[in-house]
C-alpha cells in the first residue's frame, strides 16, 4: 500500500509542477511583450485601461486568473501577435490567429 501512496503523491506533485512551469511561460511571456515594447508596468496599465496592480498580479507565477482578454490587450498595446495552438496527439494539431 505504501508504493500506491508514494506513487499518487509523485503523480500529484508532477502535475502542480507541470502546471507551475506553464504559469511561469506566461509570467515570462507578458513581461518580455511589455519590456521589448519599451513600456513600464504603468504606462502598459493605462494603455491597456487597467491598473499596475492587475498587471503585477499577472506576472505572479502562483497567480492562475490569467484572462485572454486581458492578454489579448496587452499584446495588442505591445504590437504583439498572440496565437493560440492546440493539439492532441495524433490528429489534432490547430493553431489560430488571436490578435
């Protein structure tokens, strides 16, 4: 029993750190649009017609309230084109045009 207790618990941790690495992509990602458009997180909040706060909160990697609209705004005011991709091995694979 205790190899299943120690198998579930690995199972577990891999997937929160799966899912914290994917949270940190996007923390990165958002601040390298803001940064490479010569932006500060202010100017870039009332741009976008939010506040420094909201867009603090999104560079937070423990932080998983990440709208699309929000980020579709950001890279809109950053001159950034977003793409969404999906895929499901094997077949699927789709990629469209966000802004």
């Amino acid at each position: 029993m205790s190899d299943l207790k120690t198998y579930l618990r690995l199972t577990r941790y891999r997937k929160t750190f799966g899912r914290t690495l994917h949270q940190i992509d996007l923390v990165v990602l958002v601040r390298e649009m803001w940064e490479d458009a010569g932006l500060t997180q202010t100017e870039l909040a009332k741009k976008v017609g939010t506040t420094q706060f909201i867009l603090a909160r999104l560079e937070d990697a423990e932080y998983t309230g990440h709208s699309l609209t929000v980020l579709e705004r950001i890279a809109a005011v950053c001159g950034v084109a977003l793409k969404l991709h999906a895929e499901q091995k094997p077949h699927f694979d789709r990629e469209v045009a966000l802004v």
